[in-house]
C-alpha cells in the first residue's frame, strides 16, 4: 500500500519511529497512537502496519475536541475535527480502532502489561503529559516502548524527565518535531 499521510493536514515528524517499532514489533502485536489530530499519523502507521504483513491491532485514541492550546483552531470551533480524522484514514479506516475518549479514561480499558507500543502526542501541558504517561505505562508490556512527540516543549520535557527519572531517550524528529522515548525493561 503506497503511503498517503502528505495529503493529510496536521504534524508529524515521527516516520522514523513509527517505521522502526513496526519492523522490531512482535507477531501479533497491540500499538496505541494517543492524540490524534486530523490523522496523518495514524495513516502513515497503517500503511506501514499493512505493509508489514504482520498483525498489529493499531488503537487511536482522542477525544477529538482539542486541548487547551487548540480551541481556536477552525476544526475544533466548527466541530468538525472527527469527521475529518474519519475522512482522513478511511483508505486504512480497517486497520485503526477508533477510542473516542479522554486518554486518562480510555487507558483504564486496557489490561496492565497488555501494549507493545504506546505513542503519546495529546495535550502537552506538563500535567497533562504525566497524566498520560502515568495512565499508559502500567499497560506496557515487558520490552515494550512507550514514546511521545515535543520533547522540546518544556510541560513534555518536564514530565518525561519526572517520571523517567531522566532515563528516557530523545530522539531527533524528521521535522520540526523532537520525540523522546523508553523501553521498558523485560
């Protein structure tokens, strides 16, 4: 499947990440993508998921009502931003579970020690960001990755730094984007 997530409006600087926890993923596998925007993210995994020929169940997670810092994007004031995630990944809409939830509350559906990869790019202020973090590792399992986008911001650094006791790597992005992550230990 030819990728398509350029004629997707939105961020994304991960390529990198997401190309390698599919190539390294385990046959079968469960991938969570918390923040979702308008998706051109969530494309580019399903197409690589697809791509791999493997079986990885790829949840997206989001209540797509935009944080704080988004509100006065036109999407999120006409209301509009799920139709268009919707619109957006219909081609791979097979290959992506939707979760249409705040991701504290979706993160309580899962069992602990349950995902192989976890992606967290939602609200970035610092309590947000250790919120998610402090909801979704506990579901990781043994040897599986957690990662996030904005390293650089300084609520997602700060929370990173916190709860990894600055054990988590960062990671330069392909864009304007600086990604960090950690592995949790088998």
């Amino acid at each position: 499947m030819d990728h398509f997530f350029e004629h997707v409006k939105g961020w994304f600087s991960f390529s990198l990440v997401y190309q390698r926890v599919v190539k390294e993923a385990p046959d079968p596998a469960h991938f969570v993508e918390i923040g979702c925007w308008q998706g051109r993210s969530a494309s580019f995994m399903a197409v690589e998921i697809a791509n791999s020929g493997k079986k990885i169940t790829f949840d997206c997670v989001d209540t797509w009502l935009g944080s704080a810092d988004m509100q006065d994007h036109k999407e999120i004031v006409e209301g509009t931003l799920f139709d268009i995630f919707m619109t957006n990944t219909a081609r791979v809409a097979h290959l992506i579970n939707v979760v249409r939830l705040p991701s504290v509350e979706a993160a309580k559906r899962y069992e602990n020690d349950s995902l192989d990869f976890i992606f967290i790019d939602a609200d970035h202020a610092y309590n947000c960001v250790h919120a998610d973090i402090e909801a979704w590792y506990p579901k990781l399992k043994p040897g599986g990755v957690i990662a996030g986008d904005d390293a650089q911001g300084k609520g997602v650094d700060r929370a990173v730094r916190e709860f990894f006791d600055n054990k988590a790597r960062h990671l330069p992005g392909t864009g304007k984007g600086c990604q960090w992550e950690f592995k949790r230990s088998l």
